[in-house]
C-alpha cells in the first residue's frame, strides 16, 4: 500500500520535471514525458521496503506501458464526462445570464 502513495507521489513530482527538462533539451520528446514520468515513479516505488518488485527487462518494458496506458485512458474519460460536462453546463449558464441582462 505504502508503494502506491509513493508511487503517485513520486509521479506527481517527476512529471512536470521530466516535462520542463524535455521541453528545454528535446521539445520533440515532450510526448514520451508521460513514458518516463511513469518509469521513473515505478522505480522509485521499487525503493520502498516490502514494496512492488519489477524483475527482468521485460517486466521494465510493459509496466511503463501498461500504467501509462490505463492512466492516459483514464485522464481522456474523467475529460469526457466530468469536465466536458461541467464546461457545457458552465456555458449554458454564460448563454442564460447574457440572455437576461438583454
């Protein structure tokens, strides 16, 4: 349990840095920053005792992958019924008030 919190916490971290470093040395890398973000937080997750174990190039290869995957997937449907909806809401009560005031 202890590995998960240190693991978000480190990609908390290490994103934006990673970002602002691949935007400063290699803007076209920008879009692997999710990638190495979430690396770098799976092995930082590592160093805490009796936390997750990752063995083997393999395992190095697809945990990356497969985080990033569920993570992005889940940022893109929190976008498209939360804050989609609330940006639609937002708007119709922009529309209603300008309507009123006329």
């Amino acid at each position: 349990m202890a590995a998960i919190g240190v693991f978000t916490l480190a990609h908390m971290i290490l994103g934006p840095f990673v970002l602002s470093v691949a935007l400063h040395y290699a803007a076209p890398l920008a879009g692997g920053v999710g990638l190495v973000a979430t690396l770098l937080a799976l092995w930082v997750a590592t160093l805490v005792p009796d936390g997750i174990e990752i063995s083997g190039v393999g395992s190095w290869i697809l945990a990356p992958i497969i985080v990033w995957v569920i993570t992005a997937l889940g940022g893109w449907i929190f976008m498209a019924l939360v804050i989609d909806k609330w940006i639609k809401r937002r708007n119709a009560e922009k529309l209603v008030r300008s309507v009123q005031k006329a």
